[in-house]
C-alpha cells in the first residue's frame, strides 16, 4: 500500500485503490469529457517525460495560469514527480503582477488554459529574460500546445522511462512543491514555498473533517486552483476517492451541481451571499400565501441552535415543516444530494451558516493561509465542534496560541518552509521559537474552538484614540440584503463612517416595487429616497455595535469592486489603501462636512 508523503503519491494510491472509469470531469461544449485513472496517469507520465527530454532539472521552475480543469493535474503531478516546482498563477491578475511573478520565480516556460490567457501573457513574456516558451492547453494559432511536450515525451519513453523512475524516487517529503503568490492587500506579491511534506500533512489532517465523504461521491471544482485551499481540497478529494468534475462556466455552476447531483464543493463566502440573496429575492416574488410560509422558513431558520440539547420539541417540530415545504427546495437547487460544503479565505456571516445548517446544507467554516498550507482550524460537521461565528477547533497536528496583544501565532508541519528570495521577510513573520505571526487578532476557547475578531494592521484608532476593528462592522452590516460590499474609514479622524457598494439587484426590485424612477446606478446612489432608506438600514445595524464602531456618515457608490478593477485581492479581500485612493475626494467630503 503506498503511503502518501508526496502530493504525486495520491495518484498511485488512487491506482491501487480506486482505479476509476470517471476519475476526472469538464464540461466542454455542453458534453462532459471524462479520464479514467488509467488515462490519467498516462498524461501525468506523457508530460514528465516531455520535460525530462526538453532538460528540466530538479527545482526548475514552471509557471501555470489555467481555468480549472482535468489538465491542471496532469501538468501538476507531472512536473512534480520529477522534482520541478509549480508556479501556480492567478488568471485574473495585472500584467504588472504577472511581470513581477514571472520574473521573480525563476519560472522557464509558462503553460496558459485558452487563447484568452495566452493574449493576455504574450506582452508579459516578451518583457521577461528568463521565460523560454508559452504553451497552451486549448489549440491556440500561432502558439505551441502542451500536447507537444507529451509527444515529445512518447516518443522517447524507451529511452527515458528508467529516468522518470529515479527521478519519482529521489524526490523527498521535504523537497519544495511550489511557489503560490499571495498579493496580500499591499504591494507586490509574495512567493510562499511549500514543500510536498507542508501540503500532504495539511491534507491527510483534514480528513478528519469529512468523513462523511465516501469513496465515489461527486466534488465540483469552481474556485481558481491557484487559490491554496481549492489546490489541497483537490488533492484530500482524490485521496479520499472521490469523481472530480470541473465546472463548465462561473455563470454555469448552479447547472452543473444539478447535473452531477453534487456531494461536496468549496467556496468563499461571497458565492453564499449571493446563493442567499437570489433565494431570498425568490421568495420576495412568491405570491401571498406561499411568501408567508417562506419566510415563517427564513425565521425558523434564524433561531437554529447545533446543540440538539437546545432545540425543543416545538421547534424541531417547525424545522421539520420548513424542511418539508421549502428547505427541501433549497436543496434540490444544488443538486439534491450535497454532504458538506467547506467555506475559507474571508469571514461567514453567523446568520447564513445558521440558516444553510438549518436547511441541512451543511458548510464547514475554516481558518488558514498559505503559509500554512492552508488549514489552521475547521469546523467540523457534528456538534460540539461546530460554533457558528468561529473558524472552528483547531485539531492536535497544528499548535496555535494567542499572542499578548491578541494575535493569533501558529506552528506545524505545514508551515511554510518561508518566502522564496526573501530571508529578512521570512524573519519577520516566523520569529525564533518557529511560531508564524498570522497578522489576525483572534480568541481560542478552552474547546480549542478558534474566533477571529480582526486584521491586525486593519485596526485603527480614531482621533480620540478609541480603536476600531472594521471586519466586524463590515460583516455586520454584510447581513443586510441592500449592501453588496462595504469598507469602513475612519482612522485618525473623529468618527466611524463607510463607503457602501449596494446590492444593485436587490436594489432595482426595490426600486421598481416603491416606484423610485432612476436613469442608472450613478444616479441612484444620489437618490433622496435611495439615501433616506440606508439610512435607515445603518440605523438598524449601528444598533448592535459599539458607540465607537457606529456608522457616523455613509456614501454610496455606483461602482462594485473586483479583482479585475484591482480594488480586490484575487482572494476577494479588500485592498483598503487602493479603494482610500480612488475615494479620495469623498472620504475628504465626509470628514470635511462634519
């Protein structure tokens, strides 16, 4: 039986245990095109021997932006079972980082998903020393295609093979994977090196989170797979035996979960925002009687408690008809059959995990980043390890302890072996006794249940020298269906105030059923009836907060911020310095009236 200590060692244990017809999936031209594990391991060998006759080494570098797909793992295993280091890159970054990225690995080729990509590359590659070549995995004109290096690679197996299998052998647990670059909020991008050892032990201690998945369950792959988490939960899927099907389009993940009734997916919370919102705005359009019955559900729902201990008799009795006549439908949206859904990289409104639990769609918020590869906490998916509000427990393979000044310091085998080309960096997060300083302030129970309360370099201070934690005012106000985003202000001045993004979906029905007429969304951001009603919205939430952390003054804006538009990382986070400069003018208009 072989035992997993390099991530390539998943593929030979699913050989031997598993051995799949359908082991991956895509949708493609709306067919599914599926590869057996046989077919499988004959691409990830096709495409190492491929490098080892172009020359790659041990420890050359080769860099990756895709769409998800069956072929990121061919292109992964096969780099890595010889030793080569995958630079897995975001699809949605600018050239600058691209540049910056591409330069600064070291990286030699450059493997794109589709002509899109490759277009998008092509400047970025003329300004680069060190890249050879572009190769893409769709047929691009005019550009070298992966296939190629497999080619290459059949035609010289005879000759080659004895290589690849001592190549395979000689790379050690400890031996670095890759590099994955977190654009953090601040300057450039950081190369985070995670060795095969980082990666397999996170993996293998998450399996105590999902035993509920079973060999032949269905995962569905959507999130970017140069995002850590989506990556590891690739590998854990495979290890544990389940079908992967990529998803064909963003805007067609809702169709492709009923398709293959999917068991298990992951996601940002931002994806369940919207999930609820859309059902919400569902709701809202039913007619009187059905909307009542709804929303009786919604509220049902609100007050869901996972300590069966406090749930009454009457109160399991109204779940059990919220279930019958409208969560059931919930369900059946995504599939009818999902087990568990894990949501990472950003706070989950309380409200909406108690709410999906209720409904038994059952999402498991967890707790890392990439430096540690990426799991430091989970909630499990059985009480009592499951704490609505938390980042769940944090298990016996990782140590973590609460700094004097609240932040959350953490130690394991998957801590990063530091930052490539950056010593004085690395010191500077991973102190002498070997503890990672996350940068997150949080609260450890003694449950070793783990809550984060705030960025540490987020929190500010006003001028009357009160701090101010923003992330739990902005995910306070999260819950309301009129914001889409918001990011609080206020340090050094005399009081709290917002820049708001409204949920402009919501908004236009609202509109349309107060009759508030309106040329566009620039002009409803200015609206007195548009503005008198957030009002009344921040007077609702400013209620639960502290004097300090109330909305003082609010503005609105017409634009949505993205990845794309660079107010965002390419993990949703907010890039505050960026969107305090792009607001300027306003941010000075609202200190500057009051």
């Amino acid at each position: 039986m072989t035992k997993i200590t390099r991530t390539f060692d998943v593929l030979t244990n699913a050989e031997e245990h598993f051995n799949y017809d359908v082991a991956l999936s895509v949708k493609r031209n709306g067919k599914w095109e599926n590869f057996s594990t046989a077919e499988y391991r004959k691409h990830v060998d096709n495409f190492s021997l491929g490098l080892l006759a172009m020359g790659f080494k041990k420890g050359d570098k080769i860099a990756s932006v895709t769409n998800n797909r069956p072929e990121w793992n061919f292109i992964d295993f096969g780099m890595s079972q010889i030793g080569c280091v995958h630079v897995g890159i975001y699809p949605t970054i600018s050239e600058t980082e691209y540049l910056h990225i591409l330069s600064h690995s070291d990286s030699k080729i450059i493997i794109v998903s589709d002509a899109e990509l490759y277009e998008k590359i092509k400047p970025v590659f003329d300004k680069t020393d060190n890249l050879k070549d572009i190769y893409t995995i769709d047929e691009v004109k005019g550009a070298n295609n992966w296939k190629e290096i497999c080619e290459l690679g059949v035609s010289k197996e005879k000759e080659l093979r004895p290589l690849l299998e001592k190549r395979r052998d000689d790379v050690q647990p400890d031996d670095l994977l890759t590099l994955i670059y977190t654009s953090g909020t601040t300057g450039l991008s950081k190369g985070v090196m995670l060795t095969h050892n980082n990666v397999v032990s996170n993996l293998l201690m998450a399996f105590q989170f999902c035993d509920y998945l079973k060999p032949g369950d269905r995962a569905l792959s959507f999130l970017p797979l140069s995002h850590v988490l989506e990556r590891v939960g690739n590998y854990l899927w495979q290890a544990k035996g389940l079908v992967i099907y990529y998803a064909e389009r963003l805007d067609t993940i809702g169709d492709n979960m009923k398709e293959i009734k999917v068991n298990t997916f992951i996601t940002v919370p931002r994806v369940f925002e919207k999930v609820y919102d859309k059902i919400i705005n569902k709701g809202r359009e039913l007619p009187a009687v059905k909307k009542m019955i709804f929303f009786w559900a919604v509220k049902v729902g609100d007050k869901y408690d996972p300590d069966p201990k406090k749930r009454s008799f009457l109160y399991n009795w109204k779940l059990s008809i919220a279930n019958k006549l409208i969560f059931s439908k919930w369900r059946e949206a995504l599939g009818g059959e999902l087990k568990g859904v894990i949501s990472g990289g950003a706070a989950l409104q309380p409200r909406l995990a108690r709410i999906f639990w209720a409904a038994q769609i059952i999402v498991q918020e967890g707790y890392g980043l990439t430096e540690t590869s990426p799991i430091i906490s989970a909630n499990n998916y059985y009480f009592p390890w499951i704490k609505f509000g938390s980042v769940g427990v944090v298990p016996k393979e990782v140590d973590v302890k609460i700094a004097e000044d609240g932040e959350i310091l953490a130690k394991g085998e998957n801590l990063m072996k530091g930052y490539y080309k950056n010593p004085e960096l690395t010191k500077e997060v991973i102190d002498e006794d070997g503890w990672f300083h996350t940068g997150d302030i949080g609260e450890l129970d003694e449950n070793r249940m783990l809550t984060i309360t705030d960025r540490k370099k987020e929190i500010f201070k006003l001028s009357g020298g009160k701090y101010v934690a923003p992330q739990q005012i902005e995910n306070k106000f999260k819950e309301s269906q009129f914001i889409d985003q918001i990011m609080v202000i206020g340090e050094n001045e005399k009081f709290t105030a917002a820049i708001i993004v409204p949920d402009f979906v919501f908004l236009h029905n609202w509109c349309f059923l107060h009759k508030v007429k309106f040329v566009d969304n620039t002009d409803l951001v200015k609206h007195p009836k548009i503005l008198a009603r957030y009002q009344e919205e921040v007077d609702k939430y400013n209620e639960s907060l502290g004097q300090v952390s109330k909305i003082k003054v609010f503005k609105l804006v017409s634009e949505s911020w993205t990845p794309e538009s660079g107010d965002l990382s390419p993990t949703q986070k907010l890039k505050r310095k960026v969107i305090m400069s792009k607001y300027k003018n306003l941010i000075d208009k609202i200190y500057e009236k009051n």
